[in-house]
C-alpha cells in the first residue's frame, strides 16, 4: 500500500493504527530502498515479511504478471500449475537474453533487477570471504562442472586458433575432468607430490608442460583449492605467477572453498601477483542451496563478461532466487558468523577423530594445509574390506564420509587413474575422510564420531573373528 491507499484506510480504521502500520511498512521499504541504493549485503540479515515483500513486488514487474497482458511469443512464461507458480513467486521468464547471461529483459524487469542484484550480493560475499580484489562475478544455473566448461571454451575463443590441452593437477574428483573433456580438450595431468602426509602441487612439472606444448596450444591451467585430504589446495601463487609468465590462462576450481578464508586468500593472493583468470564455486557447497548453480568470478572485469555472453540462451532464475533470499536471510553478519562456525567445527571434528585414532592405534594424516577435510588411517583393519567401513557407516545415516583404498582403479573418458580418490597413483595407507563444511553442527560430529566408533568396533570383530 502507498501513503494514498494509507489515507483512505484511515477512513475505514482508526486513524493512529493505521499511521502505525504506516510506519512499520516504512521500515521494509528503508531497506528495500538501502538495498538497492547500495547493492551489498544488508549487515544484519531480513526477516522473512521484508524478503517477500520485495521477492513479490519484483514478479509484479514481470509481463506475464500484468493484469490484462497479451502475450503472443513462442515464450510468455505461461505456467500451467499454480503450485509451480507458486514455487517460484511466479517468476517465470528466467534471466539473461539469448546473447548474455547477465543482459536485461524487456518483457521482465523485475526478473532481470532479481538477476543484478543477485551478482551484485554474490560480489560482495566474495569480497567479504577475503577476495577483496574480486572485479565481477555472475550466477550461472549450472553446478561446478559446467560451469568450468563453459569457461574453458571462452578461453579458447580468444586464441588465435583453438588450443588443444588442459593443464589439470590431479584431484580425483569427476565433474571436473569431466568437464575437461566435454569442452573438447585432452587432459594434461599434473601428478602431486607427497609432502610427509600431504599431496601437493608440483609446480615445475606444470612449468615443463607448459615449455613442451607451448602456450598457444594450451586453453588454460586449471588449479583447486578446496579439496578432499590428503590433496590440499594447489600452489595458486606460484602457478599464476607461471600463467601471467608464460601467457596461460588460469582457472581455478574453488567449488566449496567460499567458506574457507584461507582458500579465498589464496585466490586474492594468487589474483595479486599472478593471473588468474576466473574462479568457480558451488552455490549449494557454500551458501547452503539446493544443487544447481554456480558462481562464476574473477578478477578482470572484462573477462568475466565474455564468459556471460558465453552462455548459449536464456537460464533459469530458480539458483539466482534461491540465493538472493538465503543472503539477504543471513546479512554480512551472518555470513560471517556460518564461516566462524565452520572453523570452529573443523577445530572440534579434529580433536574428536584423534580421540578415535588413538582408541583404535590408527593415526590423524597431518594435512595442515587442508582447511577442510581430515583423515584418518585404516591400517588395522582388514584392507580388502576396507571400503565396506563406508557402507557400515552409509546404512547408520552417516553421509559425506569416504574410505579411500590404496588399490582402487577408475577409467573416466578411456582415462585411467590408478589410486582413484586418493589424489595419486600409490598413496601409503588406506584411510577415511570427513569434511567440515559450513552448516555442519556439534551435533552432527558427536553422532558421527558415535556411529563411527560402534562400526569400527563391529567392522573389526566382523573382519578379525576370533578363530
């Protein structure tokens, strides 16, 4: 209601309750105004009343929202079930136009605001994660795989004919190899180095590939940070320092590293005295979403733009919505407050599994370096049925936690890996993982280290009976 339909109700209802409700409706509208004066994070996070406020009156800015419209495209975000509508605030036309992701649309104003101010909330998450000199960044409705993809096949636009490899150092996770071979590149494989427990990026490797297949044959060096140990996140200074050397472009993979400061540090490090070309996270890993999206960002402006007109078509607005609502729900400060509680759950998830190791005359790999994922070793347990330890825990609801076994083999696009999951050929020991990511609660260490201490005592009694 505006100050013109307040003054009518004064005439129905008494006037000084509704001069009260006036004012209370002048603090949402505050900050909506302050909001969209500043486009960053509010400090402090909205209620619920002020986000659909705004969520709602952005629709009403959509065409297929005006009363009386008459559309006759072949697209007028017509939607046939109300409690789809529903579901998605009926925001209906998605974001971007057929030319650019992050372009404006005549038919949806209010779609195409929801569309900025997302990026412009995601920029200053970044920012406020520690990469401080992040210049720009777009929400993409693609997960991390795609989205790498779809940055390398920009870099191979700018060459002067298209590159053939993909400098990539191990991490043995699919999607994004994966992701390698779907933009039509050959995987380059940088193996790690063991360092006492840790596997580490080996940096001269890199620079001799880069020598051998020369820079013009090379779409980019793609680097990680966050990652499960014993691998811990890559050398990105040294490797941007080689990128901006030797002309590469650099990508990095930060797909759950958002809520890490240490991770983003490096990043706004390695963007300081190297080139790093763009850097991709997870929506869903950082800012507790559903899977779906991604945040593409780096730190020239220009660059991350073309990777925008990049995106073939429109994309659906549904991650961009989602994380609009969930950053203005948490505000800078509980932001900052998800990523303290992070580090200290990862301080108490270390102290209890070394309780366990020691129970069980296992050890704690030393991984300083990981700011994310622990390890612990499975030596006194029946190797060949090491892997079922995860099963064990898989059936008593505890989810995310893998046993990494020292002969496992993997075949991913005719590419072979022997050692699958452990980040090398022939890592020293059979261990399990577990990850400290933002969310996580006490109590969900306290149940995990309780189900974990009845599986190993009855995986051992299984595995070691008595003869």
């Amino acid at each position: 209601m505006n100050e013109d339909n307040f003054a009518l109700a004064s005439k129905i209802v008494s006037r000084s309750y509704v001069q009260q409700a006036s004012e209370i409706r002048k603090q949402h509208e505050n900050l909506i105004r302050q909001l969209l004066e500043q486009k960053r994070l509010p400090d402090d996070g909205w209620d619920e009343s002020t986000i659909e406020l705004l969520v709602n009156d952005m629709a009403l800015m959509d065409s297929n929202n005006y009363p009386g419209n008459c559309g006759v495209g072949e697209r007028e975000a017509r939607i046939f079930s109300a409690l789809v509508a529903k579901r998605h605030y009926r925001f209906g036309h998605g974001i971007g136009r057929s030319g650019d992701i992050s372009a404006i649309q005549p038919k949806a104003a209010g779609s195409s605001l929801l569309n900025k101010l997302t990026n412009s909330l995601a920029l200053d998450v970044l920012r406020l994660a520690g990469a401080q000199s992040t210049a720009s960044c777009f929400v993409v409705p693609i997960a991390t795989g795609m989205s790498l993809a779809l940055c390398m096949s920009t870099f191979a636009q700018k060459k002067s004919k298209r590159p053939k490899y993909v400098i990539w150092t191990r991490i043995d996770q699919k999607a994004c190899f994966k992701a390698i071979i779907l933009a039509g590149f050959e995987p380059v494989v940088i193996e790690n180095k063991l360092e006492g427990d840790e596997l580490r990026t080996d940096v001269d490797a890199i620079e001799d590939r880069i020598k051998e297949i020369g820079a013009d044959d090379i779409c980019c060096v793609m680097t990680t940070t966050s990652c499960f140990c014993p691998r811990v996140p890559d050398r990105l200074e040294e490797v941007a320092m080689l990128c901006a050397q030797y002309e590469v472009p650099h990508l990095v993979n930060n797909a759950y590293g958002v809520q890490s400061t240490k991770c983003m540090h490096l990043l706004q490090q390695a963007g300081r005295v190297g080139r790093v070309d763009a850097y991709v996270q997870s929506t869903d890993k950082n800012f507790l979403v559903p899977v779906g999206g991604a945040v593409i960002a780096g730190f020239n402006q220009e660059t991350i733009e073309d990777i925008g007109k990049a995106y073939p078509g429109r994309a659906s607005a549904t991650p961009s919505l989602d994380l609009f609502i969930t950053l203005l729900t948490l505000g800078r400060n509980g932001y900052k407050k998800l990523v303290q509680e992070r580090k200290d759950m990862f301080t108490y998830l270390k102290e209890e599994l070394e309780k366990v190791a020691k129970t069980y005359n296992e050890c704690l790999l030393a991984t300083p370096h990981n700011p994310i994922s622990l390890g612990m070793t499975l030596e006194n347990v029946n190797l060949s049925k090491a892997t079922e330890l995860g099963s064990m825990l898989f059936t008593r609801l505890v989810s995310g936690t893998r046993v990494i076994a020292k002969d496992e083999v993997k075949t991913i696009q005719e590419h072979t890996f022997h050692g699958f999951g452990a980040h090398c050929d022939s890592y020293p020991v059979t261990y399990l993982t577990a990850a400290a990511a933002v969310g996580m609660t006490h109590q969900d260490v306290d149940l995990f280290i309780k189900r974990l201490h009845k599986v190993l005592v009855k995986f051992k009694k299984e595995t070691n009976p008595k003869r």
